[in-house]
C-alpha cells in the first residue's frame, strides 16, 4: 500500500499542485475541518460511491488517524485505482483546514 505522511502532503500542497484527496470521516467528523478540497466519502459508503472516482486519477485518503484511510486504500487497491494513504490522518495534519 502507498502512503504519504502529511507533512509530505502538506509539502506537495504548498508546491501547488493539485491533489485529489478523499475523507472517508463520517460527516459529523469533516464538520470539524478537513484537508482544503478533500471531497468527503464516509468509509461506509465508499463501495457504493466508488464509481465517482476516476480510475485515472491518483487518490489520497484521509481520515482521523490513518486507520479507515488505510482499509479504504486497500479497498479501492483493489478494483484498480490509484490510491495512497495519508499516514497518521487529520490527527497529523498541521497545514490548512477548511
């Protein structure tokens, strides 16, 4: 499984480029903040909305701690899309939330 620590994604951040990350936190959770961007999934619902992703595009998934994020990548691993995990999740991340 890929994965990223946040400061890195924070890094690639701050470079401009543009990243496409899920949040597979329940709603109430992304209320409180979340990774500027991040289109919220709940793990939950993600095999139910996985075809609104786009198997040509890279993906990173986020979540409180890394945890849910890591079963979601394995998840989508396997139906062939490109996904890494955010290592150590919001808990981690100390760039910008909206």
């Amino acid at each position: 499984m890929k994965s990223l620590t946040a400061e890195q994604v924070k890094e690639i951040m701050e470079q401009g480029e543009q990243l496409n990350i899920v949040d597979v936190r329940e709603v109430g959770e992304v209320s409180q903040g979340k990774v500027p961007g991040a289109v919220n999934i709940p793990l939950h619902l993600l095999e139910f909305r996985k075809d609104e992703l786009d198997k040509n595009k890279n993906y990173i998934m986020v979540c409180r701690s890394g945890g849910r994020s890591g079963q979601a990548t394995q998840f989508l691993d396997q139906y062939g899309y490109d996904v890494t995990n955010m290592e150590g999740g919001m808990m981690s991340w100390t760039g910008k939330v909206e």
